[in-house]
C-alpha cells in the first residue's frame, strides 16, 4: 500500500470517527433536551389515595326504616383495607376481604354472626364514599361515610405539606 492510500484511509477513518462522535453528541442533546423539558413541566398535585384515617359513617336502612351512625376507622395497605366499625353499642372488625380497587369499594364484617357486605364508590378526593348495602338478604339500604372532621384537616395539612416539598424540589 502506498503512502497516499494509508493517507486516504486514515483520513476516512477520520471523518468516521468524527461522523459517529457527531451522532453521539446529537443524541446525548437531544436525551437532555427530553429530560429537561419533561422535568420543567408543571406536574399535578398527587391525588392523596390512602383511605387510612377516621370516617364519620351513615346507614340507612331502607328495609326496616332505620338510621345508623357509626365510627369507622380504616387502614390501609396497597388495595387491603383494615379496620373497625364503632356504632356506639358494638365494635366490629372489618374482614381481610376488605378492599379497595380504583375507586370502587368493598367492606365487610360480621353483625350478630351475619355477615354485613357493603359496596360503593369513593369520590375522587378520596374523601367520601357511598353504596349499598346487604345484611342477611333482608336487611338492605345505602351508605355514606366522610372523613371524619379532625382527619380531614390532618389530611389537609399533610396535602400542603407535600405541595410545599414537591415546590421546593421544582424550583
């Protein structure tokens, strides 16, 4: 191979080298550019989905013409939900049935060894809830629960409380 043919392919070799390196540069400016644009865009507070806390619960018993107002204290954890039912008079337990499935609500427990079963939805705070309801196929009615006032505010409180660190973080 003469001297102008190695000359010809290091030069060739060269502008390769400079075209791939050209093409890499391009790429890595254009996943920054991607990344920057999707970081400065303004994001939606996160919807707070955890339904753990008290709630002020309400039957109504269409079968029999009766109201009951009840305590209900709920955990949860990932789609399970825990807890209790005060009434006042009696405390049930909630069943490890229990749960929740986007916004739609399952909870369960036993009354006099009948098992109570009720349905609904929950809004899309997730600060109130509502459905129907079966005890022993005779009993049937509807139902709705609110956050009960004082986890309200703590709920609140903790919403501002994350707006103000996801504030921070985006500045």
């Amino acid at each position: 191979m003469s001297m102008n043919e190695q000359s010809i392919m290091k030069s060739q070799k060269s502008t390769e080298m400079k075209t791939k390196t050209n093409y890499l540069k391009i790429l890595i400016l254009l996943l920054i550019s991607v990344f920057l644009i999707y970081s400065s865009c303004e994001k939606e507070d996160k919807v707070y989905t955890n339904l753990s806390g008290d709630w002020d619960l309400h039957y109504d018993f269409t079968t029999i013409n009766e109201e009951v107002d009840a305590d209900m204290e709920l955990d949860q954890n990932g789609t399970s939900l825990s807890g209790k039912i005060d009434d006042g008079k009696d405390e049930f337990t909630l069943l490890q049935s229990c749960c929740i499935n986007g916004y739609d609500i399952t909870i369960k427990y036993y009354v006099a060894g009948e098992l109570l079963r009720q349905t609904g939805t929950v809004n899309s705070d997730f600060n109130e809830m509502s459905g129907s309801f079966t005890l022993r196929g005779i009993y049937v009615g509807t139902w709705e629960a609110d956050r009960s006032k004082k986890q309200a505010a703590l709920n609140s409180q903790e919403r501002n409380t994350l707006k103000i660190v996801l504030d921070q973080l985006n500045k």
